[in-house]
C-alpha cells in the first residue's frame, strides 16, 4: 500500500496536506450532532459535547473506574501502565474488554452514534484505556498527533479515526487538562528519528519518538493558538486523530482521569505498519478480525446492571 503520510524517514520535519476529511458524512436533521458543532469539529478538530450522561450515569462510571484503579493485579499486567519512575497507575489499555461496563460505554449511542456520523462508516474501537492522572504525582504527555503513531507503528491508513475522552473527574485548567491546537488536524507534521524496535515498551510512559520537534510546534501555537477544554465529570470531548495535543503534569492534590475510546472506521482496518517492522501488540491497537459496533440506546447504568 502506497504510504502517503511518510513520517520518521527524513533528517528534517515538515508538514504534509492532509488528503483525507475531517467530516466524513453530509450533515442532515437526523444527525446527532447539530451543523454548528459540525462545523466546529471541520474546523477545530475537536468537539466539546456535554450533559450526555445523568449524574447517575457519571457516579456509575466512576464507581467502576474507582474499581479497576483499586485492584490491577485483577486485570491482564501487559495492559496496566505505569507511571516514569514511580508505580502509580498511568494506564490501564483494552478496558473495554476487561470491563463490561467500559464495553457497554463505548457501545453507547450517545458516543457510537456520533462516531459513526463523523467517520461516515461503521465503527470499531481501534485503542481503548483508563487514563489516570494522579493528584501530585501525574506526569505529562508530551505533544503529539496520534495518528502519526497509529500510521507509522501500527498500519492505519488513511485518517479515518477519532478518540472520545469521557471525563470521570472534573478537568480544570490547573490539574493537567487535555491541550489542543485546532486546527493542526489540517496537516500531518511529520516526526525525525528511526524508531527503535519495540518502542512501546517505553513510549507508553514516555515517549520520545513520534514525537513533534519544537521549531514545527510553536509554528503550529502561533498560528492556531493552544485550547484547554475544561470540564465537569460525565464531559466528552471528541477530536480528529489528527490533531495536535497534550498535556501538563498534575500538582495539584486534584486527579483526573478519563475513559479513552478511539474509534475506527471498518473500511480503515489496520495493514502492515508504514514505518517498522513488527506491529505493536493488540491491547494497543486492534487487529485481525474486527466486529463492527452494534450502538445501544437506553441508560447506561440500569441497563448494565440488570
């Protein structure tokens, strides 16, 4: 397969057009979102939707977050990450298949219905994780397009993907909330050095290839500025695979976490990957066979309980 966003191959960085769109549907009455945050997401490559969920809902999440937190010796050890240095928690990956609640969520069609529309395809959760940012301790993740990473060590094609993060503590603009360029989805930044083997060994705490260099960076926050979206607990917010993000350490007492989804559109099904060798494992990124998601309706916390 043609590889039309080469990254990680030249000695300078530079930025390619993107050759794919952000909207992969034409907007109508029925949609679930409405034209104005469809616009707003073609433009910023993010989208900030909120009150989805019931406080029930939201104290259900968090009942089982706090859960899976609690006990990760109970849960597959390849998938829970730690932070640099230290062994509280970072990550916990493939949650939605070690969690039938996660699973319910991700299934939900208040998230899957969107996803489907912006993608214009049916869907699968390519990468799902319970991002933990402890109170004094949380580390930063440094700035980066996923995509980049999905592409180059993982075979996604084409930009056909999207992450949902599903805040299950508030985010406020002093405990390390996500950052975002909007508009960065526009263009790939393309990233220098050769990847080592089995990066993610490494990557998942701190990554330090696939990563932008700093000139191309403060390019990108000068011309498109730098956004913190904040929140309350049971917030989402949506953004392009594409686009630019981050996020600061956390010392303040207040942690934060998240339900990450990343969904991918069927007809954009992983390949060899672009830039090494021997792809990832599947906690990372899904491959082989690959069912589609089936969006349920209802309220998430009594249906899943029953």
């Amino acid at each position: 397969m043609e590889d039309i966003y080469p990254s990680r191959l030249h000695p300078t960085a530079e930025f390619l057009p993107r050759r794919d769109p952000v909207v992969h549907s034409q907007w109508h009455e029925d949609a679930p979102i409405d034209l104005e945050q469809t616009a707003s997401f073609e433009r910023d490559g993010f989208l900030v939707l909120e009150d989805l969920f019931s406080e029930a809902e939201v104290a259900f999440l968090q009942t089982e977050a706090g859960k899976l937190l609690s006990d990760p010796d109970a849960l597959d050890q390849e998938t829970v990450i730690t932070e640099p240095g230290s062994r509280e928690l970072r990550s916990i990956f493939r949650i939605h298949d070690q969690s039938a609640i996660v699973a319910r969520l991700a299934a939900d069609e208040r998230l899957a219905g969107v996803a489907r529309f912006l993608l214009g395809d049916e869907v699968y959760i390519h990468q799902s994780r319970l991002n933990y940012k402890p109170g004094f301790q949380g580390k930063e993740f440094y700035w980066h397009s996923d995509f980049e990473t999905w592409h180059v060590e993982d075979g996604m094609p084409r930009m056909r993907a999207l992450s949902m993060s599903v805040l299950l503590a508030e985010n406020t603009p002093n405990n390390g909330p996500l950052m975002l360029i909007p508009g960065s989805h526009r263009a790939l930044l393309t990233c220098v050095g050769q990847t080592p083997p089995d990066h993610y060994l490494t990557s998942l705490k701190k990554q330090e290839y696939g990563v932008p260099d700093e000139d191309s960076l403060a390019e990108l926050a000068f011309k498109y500025g730098i956004v913190a979206p904040t929140g309350k607990a049971g917030s989402v917010v949506i953004f392009d695979c594409n686009v630019m993000h981050g996020s600061n350490g956390n010392i303040t007492p207040f942690h934060r976490a998240n339900a990450f989804l990343v969904y991918n559109a069927v007809s954009n099904r992983l390949g060899a990957p672009f830039g090494v060798d021997r792809p990832r494992p599947d906690f990372i990124a899904a491959r082989g066979e690959i069912t589609p998601i089936e969006p349920v309706s209802g309220r998430l916390a009594s249906e899943v309980a029953a």
